[in-house]
C-alpha cells in the first residue's frame, strides 16, 4: 500500500498536459477510426484518475506548485482536458456531460483570475515562460467544444479573448525568451507549447464563429506553421535531454497543430480554396503527433511507476 502511495507522490503537475494531449488526439484520429478515439480517452482518463488521486493525498503538493509560476500556468492543462473529455461522455450521461463542460470552463476562468493577480500584476520578465500561453489562449478549448453543446456563443467569445491573448503574449514571451536568453534546464522544453496558441484559436475560430474572413484564416494558418516548425526543431533538440516533467510539452502543441490545419483545409475547401498538398501536410502532422504523444505517455510511465525503459 505504500508503494502505491508512493508511486501516487511522484505524479508531477504537468502530467495534466500528457493527458490534454491524449484527449485531443483521440479527436484528430476519430475520422480513422472510433475505437482509436477511445483508446485515447482512456489513456486520458488514467491520467485523469492519478492526477486525481495526487490532489486527494497530496493538496498541500499542490498548494505549493501554485506558488510557482510554471506549474500554475501549467495546472491549466488540467481544465481544457476536462472540457474535451467531457465531449468524450455525452453520449452516456448527456446533460452531466455538459455540467462538466461548464464546470472545466469555470475552473479555468478561476485559474485566469488567480494567475492574473498572483503573477500578471507584478510581472517579472525572467519569470515569464512559453507556459503563460496555457493560462490566456488555453480557454479557447472552449470554443472548439462547444458546438457539443449548442453554445457557440461562449465558444465564440471564448474564441476572441483567446486570441487577444495570443497577440498580447507572442509579443511578451518573444521578448522575454530574446532578451533573458538564461533558461533553467527543466524549464527548456516549455518553449515547443510555441505550436499550441495559434493553432488552437484556429481550430476554435472553425468550430465557434460562424462569419469566416478567408484572409484572416490565411494569416493564423500561416503563423501557425511558422511556430510550429520553430516548435518541432525545438522538441527534436530537448528529446535528448533527461527526462524531465517539462516533457509534457511534446503533446498538446503538435495535436491541436495537427487539428488545425486539418480542419483548415476542410474549412478552406467550403470557402473555395484549394491549398495544394495540405493533405499531405496533415498526414505528416498527425504521424508526428502520435510519436511524441506515445513517446511522451511511456516516459511518464517510466518516471512514475518505474518502469525499465
């Protein structure tokens, strides 16, 4: 019994992030196969339950990650799983579903406004990380689930708040990374969360906003693309590293690119675009993001349960 308290005591934070990344990824492969989504909803559901059982056993653990810019920014994570996961249980419990659904957005509206007064208000640059990206864009997970629920209208504003926050923040932490070149190590790999902010508004700008400027569209797809490959030449080099909970970052970010540029090229297809080999693109991007997220999960493992490699 207490190895397995103890083996709870080693589940770190940013494991919410691993379980993001699987729930997302059982949405990017739905159009392949249903069993496969729900495979990644229960590779998401452990997670869920660990994370769970550590807040239960362990809260003054998580009272002090709270105190830690990163972890705080990370815990974010934490309710944009829920609001996918919560997609994931409609089918079964129908209105419960959309109580959870409402309850993750809640929660990360709780998270904005304690992050905002604890970090935000006296901001410090060399404290800034790609991880704020989590806390302001990340509610825009919101806008791409809420066609689930016929409330597009909470998607849409969750949509322009998101993406407000991302012009906001890709100023500030580009500035923060250019100018305080000195990285804590484990620190390192937050920087490819870079793939996630524009990709996500892209796919909450798909689901939730109904009148489409074609222009608009180009120019995230295009910034997107350019974070992404930034992102993904970042993750290749940090792999190398020692394992370190930071890792979590190799998920999420490559899953919603994947995401977004699929739904983009069906988007742009109804607008009368054609882009050539976007499908290809996709292809690629969803290989990619199976490999980190399993690469990723089994890591975690590792570290937790002590698993040989």
């Amino acid at each position: 019994m207490k190895d397995k308290i103890h083996k709870v005591h080693k589940v770190p934070l940013p494991l919410c992030g691993v379980m993001l990344g699987c729930a997302a990824l059982g949405n990017l492969l739905q159009s392949y196969s249903e069993g496969l989504r729900y495979i990644c909803g229960i590779a998401a559901a452990f997670l869920f339950i660990l994370i769970l059982l550590k807040l239960i056993l362990f809260p003054e653990m998580f009272r002090e990650d709270m105190k830690n810019p990163i972890m705080a920014s990370v815990s974010g994570t934490f309710s944009m799983a829920l609001m996918i996961l919560s997609t994931y249980l409609k089918p079964f419990i129908k209105g419960g579903a959309y109580y959870i659904w409402l309850f993750a957005l809640a929660l990360h509206i709780v998270l904005i406004v304690f992050f905002t007064f604890r970090f935000i208000v006296h901001i410090q640059m060399p404290k800034i990380f790609a991880s704020y990206y989590i806390v302001y864009v990340g509610i825009a997970v919101a806008a791409i689930t809420a066609p689930a629920y016929e409330k597009t209208g909470i998607g849409s504003a969750a949509f322009w708040f998101g993406f407000v926050s991302l012009i906001v923040l890709l100023i500030l932490v580009t500035y923060r990374y250019a100018k305080f070149r000195q990285i804590p190590e484990p620190a390192k790999p937050l920087i490819c969360i870079y793939a996630a902010p524009a990709s996500l508004c892209i796919a909450g700008y798909v689901q939730s906003v109904a009148v489409k400027s074609k222009g608009f569209f180009v120019g995230m797809l295009i910034l997107a693309s350019i974070l992404y490959v930034f992102a993904l030449v970042n993750a290749v080099r940090f792999m190398k590293m020692p394992f370190y909970p930071s890792y979590a970052s190799f998920t999420f970010p490559f899953v919603i690119s994947a995401i977004a540029v699929k739904q983009a090229a069906a988007c742009l297809g109804s607008l009368g675009m054609q882009v050539p080999g976007i499908q290809i693109l996709v292809l690629a991007e969803t290989v990619i993001a199976v490999a980190l997220v399993l690469y990723t999960y089994v890591r975690f493992m590792q570290n937790i349960f002590g698993l040989k490699k």
